[in-house]
C-alpha cells in the first residue's frame, strides 16, 4: 500500500465507504478539487498542497478520511484546528457531488463524534450560487447556520460573505436518532 492509498476501512454503509488517511491527507481534497467539486468550500483549499497536509497531520486530533462508492473516490473528510480546551472542532469536507453525500457525510460525522469528545463542529463556507448544495447538505445533516461574515474573503476579486454553520453534539445525537436511525 502506498502512502496515499486509503488505509482500512472505518466504516460503511449504502456503498459508502470511509477510509482512513495516515499520509498524503491532501491528495484526496485535491483530486476533488480539480474536478470543481471545491466550490463550497471556505479558503482551506488555498493553503496550498503542502500546507494543507501538515496542517491536517500536525494535529493527532484529526480524523481524515476519504469515501469511496464503487471504487470511485466520492469525498474527503478532516477536522481540523480542534480547540481542546473547549471541545470544538473545524470541519473540511468536500464531495463529488453534494446533493448524494448526505449518508456519506452522516458516516463521517458519526466517527467525528464516536472517537473524539468534541461538543461542537463548525464549518465555513462562501455564500456564493455553487455552494448552495453544501448548505443544503449540511442542514439536511443537522448543522444549523449560525452567522455570515459580510465580505469575509473574495470570489473572482469581488467582496464575498462567508456562511458560518455549527453542530452541537447533543443536536447531532438528537438529529440521528430522528432522522438516521440506522447511524445509532
């Protein structure tokens, strides 16, 4: 196995597959990224190659991960900049396409949740037309919008507000045993 094969599975569930990551983190986020699939994504991708994969494995903490369904690579997961302190956590995710990710993301934030004693996870993202399927997906996974951050970053030299959505453990465990029992 070479470093940026996925190492053995962490979990599955309706053809999606989540592999662990040891090495190479970045090489998945990357692959998507190519593709166009980045687009909901807040500035982590800019980091670029290298300091994205030190960031990611600097911290113990993080869990990357890649999803696979019918061999195909279909997302990549992280948490990153985990505040131990208060047991809050950033989270990185990117998909093939978003609007069939919502199992996928599920299986992730269960491992987030079942091997680490965070209280909250948080994602940001551009407000921009191409990241509505990641708000979608995300509320659809339980996460609520919490604040916008007005001309936080730039889309094609043009001042672009950034999406601020969090999830609180009790709210994921309340989400699950409504909405995805089978997660339990």
């Amino acid at each position: 196995m070479s470093a940026s094969e996925p190492h053995p599975l962490l979990d599955e569930l309706d053809g999606f597959k989540w592999l662990g990551l040891l090495s190479s983190v970045e090489a998945p986020f990357y692959e998507l990224a190519a593709g166009g699939h980045d687009l909901g994504v807040h500035e982590w991708l800019a980091l670029g190659e290298a300091s994205l994969g030190q960031q990611i494995l600097r911290d113990p903490l993080n869990l990357p991960m890649v999803c696979h369904r019918s061999g195909r690579l279909v997302g990549a997961a992280t948490i990153c900049f985990t505040d131990c302190d208060n047991l809050c956590s950033n989270l990185l995710a990117v998909f093939r396409d978003p609007d069939e990710s919502q199992v996928a993301l599920s299986l992730y934030l269960r491992s987030v949740f079942w091997n680490h004693p965070l209280k909250r996870l948080q994602i940001e993202i551009k407000d921009v037309p191409a990241s509505g399927p990641y708000q979608r997906l995300y509320r659809e996974a339980g996460f609520v919008l919490e604040a916008r951050t007005r001309a936080a970053t730039t889309t094609q030299g043009e001042p672009t507000d950034v999406l601020v959505f969090g999830l609180l453990r009790q709210d994921y465990d309340r989400w699950s045993e409504k909405s995805e029992r089978f997660l339990l």
